[in-house]
C-alpha cells in the first residue's frame, strides 16, 4: 500500500502523542536513576513486593511497577473503569480547597506521606486509597530512590529529544534486495521531514531522520545495529524500519526497551496484539489492510470488465490479507480472478506472472514476502508490463 506522507497528519499526530509533555533537561542524579528503575520496572537495591488486597496475593514488584498504572509522567489512565492517580509531584503537593482529582478531601502530600501511601495505602488523612492499588513493601533506602524521581520525573530528559531537534532512526539495509526499497523509503522520509521543519517542526524541534544501517547476511545485523542506536541514547522512535518480521530478534529488544517503533515495514501484525503498547501500525491489523487495499482499488477501476488478481502466501499472514479482500470485494461487486496462493521459498514470478497476464487482469493484489514482490516487480518490468500491483506498507 502507498503511504501518501504529503497528507501526513497521522504521522505528525503519532509524534505530537509521543513528544507531548517531553523536554531536555539536565541528567538525573544516582538516587533518581535507581528511583526511576523501580518506577519503569519495579527493581530496587533489595526486595520489592506487592500485596494485591482484591486477590489477597503477593508478587514481586517487578510484575507491577508503577508505570503500568500511572504511566510515563505519572499522569495516571482509565484501565478496567479504574482510575489511576496523576501522581506527578506537581499534583501530590497542590494545594486543593475541596475535593481532589482522587474523590478524597485530604492535605497535600510530602515526602512522608507519599511513602505512607505506597507501603500501607493511605492517604495524607488517613483514607484508604482504592483497592486496585498494590500496597509495596520496600526498603526505606529504596523508598528514598522513589521519591527522589517522583519529584524530577517531569525533568526526566528524553533520549533523542534536545531543546532543539527530535532524532528518529530507522534501519536500513546497506546490500540486498532490500538495500533499493530501503534508500527510497529513507528518500521520502526526509522529504516530508523537511516539510513538517519548513512548517516550524513540532513544538518548535526540528525532526532529524538518522539512518541505522545494518550488514543483512552479518549475524544478529539489525539487533547488533539497534541496540547500538538505542544505548547511544540519541534515538527518540524509529519509523518504517525496513528489517525483520513482527517478533523477530530486532523488533522484541525494542519493545523490551520500551521504544516506539512506528509504521515498521515489512511486519504487518495479523491481529491488534501483535507487538504490543510501544508499535504504532497504521491498521490493526492485515486483514484490515487489505479490506483498505480493496476500498481503494473498487475506487480506482471503476470502469465495466476490470479485473484483480489475488496473488498471496499459504502462511497465516497471506491468508488473513486474502481473506480481508474476499469479504471487501464483496461489497463492491469486485471480481477477485484469478487467485494464486504460493508457499514462501517456493514462488515462481514467472508462472504467476503468465497467469495473470494471460486472464488480462487490471490489478494484482499481494499479500507476501518482499522477496516474492521484488520477484514479481522484476519479472514484470522484464515482461514490460505494468498492471495496478498494491500490497501492505
């Protein structure tokens, strides 16, 4: 599918949702490092565990940091009709002349009665906070730690984010069959960056597209080429990386080290749960890309006796995107004729190539590897023949 970034506005909401709130600041001190990690994991320098008061069960803090509830900043979300606290430190200690955001009447918080709060879940005035939230039993030295960034979470720098400019990577091939696509995709990328700077950037940063190459055939290329992208702490997201598949080695680190990744090429997700909370993909899913894929095509031959061929991979991605297109074109009175599953490793672009071109079909639509589509691209410029080919991001 054809990614249209001159009407970009999803991809300069997906940064407007990222950076909101986000600024450079100077670094954190050791005791907010180490409170920041039991915030974002639920580690500290001894045993942390939390007591669930609706289960009656306790579990090591690791499985229920505070992030998961109160989020990046502490502002808190509505998850399960619970509402999370906005713990940020400006609200804990604002001054509230009757109710708070909680439903509770109570004083301010301080250091102390935060702590309260945390280990035995009461309020500044004795109230029991709600029985959603953990009650933690944790070292005071750890307790320390967790204050301490509590009050400079909303200081924490972002990695890639200066006063000035936000940097966002994307791994490229440097050789392969890929290394083509991949330059042509880093190409329109920093087109519409230089567009969306022209225009004032995004709260007054300019986006800056910093390559990642990796060596294909090198053992562990993309990891290795990543990990070394995501320590130097100068990479904000990455955006349509063009390596790997959804789960692959490259894509987990990432989504471990809780980085965005948006619109990564070549993985769309056959279900919404694919990669997780920290991977944007325009639909939710390839079966949804396709019914898109359809919609746009009965738009496009709208003329009596246009046909489409349906040329997809026999795995559980090929046959969602297929399926997808079958219920569409339902819809629009498209015929999809002829269909032509292949097994990935085994496809042959000129057989597919003459079949398709023998029933004079319009339109290909393609749901496969990008080895398969540059296949069936060179096949059909060798043949000087250039049907309508659509296929996902």
């Amino acid at each position: 599918m054809t990614l249209d970034l001159r009407r970009g506005g999803w991809l300069a909401a997906f940064f407007l949702l990222l950076l909101a709130g986000a600024a450079a600041a100077a670094g954190l001190s050791d005791a907010q490092r180490r409170g920041k990690r039991i915030y974002l994991e639920g580690k500290g320098r001894h045993r942390i565990a939390a007591f669930l008061l609706g289960a009656g069960i306790k579990a090591p803090g690791s499985g229920f940091p505070c992030i998961n509830c109160h989020l990046a900043g502490g502002t808190g979300q509505i998850e399960g009709g619970v509402q999370s606290a906005d713990i940020s430190w400006f609200t804990l200690t604002k001054e509230f002349s009757g109710k708070r955001p909680s439903g509770r009447t109570h004083p301010p918080y301080d250091d102390k009665s935060v702590m309260t709060a945390i280990t035995s879940g009461l309020d500044p005035a004795g109230n029991e906070l709600g029985p959603a939230h953990p009650r933690y039993e944790m070292e005071r030295d750890d307790l320390d730690d967790l204050v301490a960034y509590l009050k400079a979470m909303d200081r924490d720098p972002v990695p890639g984010v200066t006063d000035n400019e936000v940097r966002v990577g994307i791994l490229l091939p440097e050789k392969g069959p890929l290394a083509e696509a991949g330059e042509e995709v880093r190409s329109l990328l920093t087109g519409y960056f230089a567009e969306v700077n022209a225009r004032g950037g995004l709260y007054g940063r300019s986006l800056v597209l910093a390559s990642v190459p990796y060596d294909p055939p090198r053992e562990n290329g993309a990891l290795l080429a990543a990990q070394a992208a995501v320590e130097s702490e100068n990479i904000f997201c990455f955006l349509a990386n063009v390596a790997g598949q959804a789960g692959d080695d490259p894509a987990m680190y990432l989504t471990k080290r809780k980085v965005p990744v948006l619109v990564p090429l070549l993985s769309a997700p056959e279900s919404g749960y694919a990669m997780g909370r920290y991977t944007f993909h325009i639909f939710a899913s390839i079966r949804d890309q396709a019914r898109v894929m359809t919609d746009f095509l009965a738009e496009r031959l709208k003329a009596p006796g246009n046909r489409v061929g349906l040329l997809y991979a026999s795995d559980s991605s090929g046959e969602g995107g297929a399926a997808g297109a079958r219920e569409q074109a339902k819809k629009h009175d498209l015929v999809l004729a002829p269909e032509i599953p292949f097994s990935p490793g085994t496809f042959s672009a000129a057989l597919a190539m003459k079949r398709l071109k023998g029933e004079d079909v319009s339109a290909v639509l393609f749901f496969g590897g990008p080895r398969e589509a540059l296949a069936f691209a060179r096949e059909a410029e060798r043949l000087s023949w250039r049907p309508l080919f659509v296929a996902p991001a």
